[in-house]
C-alpha cells in the first residue's frame, strides 16, 4: 500500500521530490537527500530486483516505521515468500513504556514469528532543531522503565539495535556497561 501523494504524482519523481521538500519537516528532506526514499514504499520485489546484482544468501528486517501496531509488521514480514530469505527480524518496541507493557510486546512479536531475533529503538537525539530526531529525548536510556525494559531482553535471547548520533557514543557505553552481556547494535 502506498501513500495518496505516491498515488497521485508517483509517476514524476521531480513533482515527488518538489512536494517532499515542502511538506515534510527540513530535518527529515536533509536526511533523506532525495524525496523518492520518503515517498516511495520500499517492497519485497525492490529487494529481490537489488539481490540479483549480488550474492545475497539471507537478510535481517528491520522496523521500519510501521504505522500501528509493531508486531502487525513481524507478522507481515514473517508471511512473507520464503524466497525473499528472511534469517531474522528486528521489531520495534517503545522501551520506555515500562518492564509489564515492554514484557507483553516481546511475547506478541516472538508469538507472531519464531524469527523475531531483536528489538529497535532510536536513541537519537540532538539539541540542533535541523537534525533528525524520534521519540527518544536526551539520557532516555537512562531512565528507569527503559533500564527496566532493557533487562528483559536477554530473558527472551534477543539483540538491541538502536540509531543513535556520534554525541550520544557515551551513553550507548554507559547502557553497554550496564548489561554486559546484552547484544547492542548501533548504526548511523
């Protein structure tokens, strides 16, 4: 399913990038560079084209942004064709929701998939107003209910990806320090 705009004006990616650039928040267009990766929904199909040019023997998913319910998009990814080689996925839970609601969630996703590896959340923050930013306000890993959450997840043998800005390395080890022996990815 795609957007209404995609709908419209998917055919002219200059008209796509042009209305990007107005409606969306400068943060975002100067993430993005270009407004067809905003615009246009990136699917099992694009993947599959992608993978013919390479060697590709499996894939992880990744949240990616899924409006609703998170574990609807494990349960999406997870019906997908096999063909498509998923190994794993990575599903979003709001880690600052406390260790009840974050228990529950974890048990929706592996319920939903017996490929659900991880957990992302976005750490990033920034106090620059033109820098992309998510949910997460600073010291957010530092705080109770996400400290809480966060130890549940070795109960379930799961990874923790986050995104997070190069102003925030201290704070990705600070939380490394405090479980050793969780899985932490950070990327960006």
């Amino acid at each position: 399913e795609v957007t209404p705009l995609v709908r419209l004006f998917g055919c002219s990616p200059s008209l796509m990038d042009f209305l990007a650039r107005i409606l969306f928040p400068k943060a975002v267009v100067l993430f993005c560079v270009d407004g067809k990766y905003i615009l246009r929904p990136y699917m099992p199909e694009d993947y599959e084209e992608d993978c013919k040019k390479h060697r590709v023997e499996g894939m992880v998913h990744l949240d990616a942004g899924w409006q609703g319910n998170p574990v609807d998009e494990t349960k999406w990814v997870d019906g997908l064709p096999s063909k498509i080689m998923i190994r794993g996925i990575v599903g979003m839970v709001d880690m600052t929701k406390g260790p009840i609601v974050v228990d529950q969630v974890l048990q929706d996703h592996k319920q939903a998939s017996e490929r659900f590896v991880g957990v992302r959340f976005n750490l990033m923050w920034h106090k620059d107003k033109l820098v992309l930013k998510e949910k997460a306000k600073e010291g957010t890993s530092q705080s109770a209910p996400f400290r809480e959450s966060f130890g549940l997840l070795s109960k379930y043998n799961l990874t923790f990806e986050t995104y997070c800005y190069s102003t925030q390395v201290m704070e990705i080890l600070d939380l490394a320090l405090a479980f050793p022996e969780q899985k932490i990815l950070v990327d960006h």
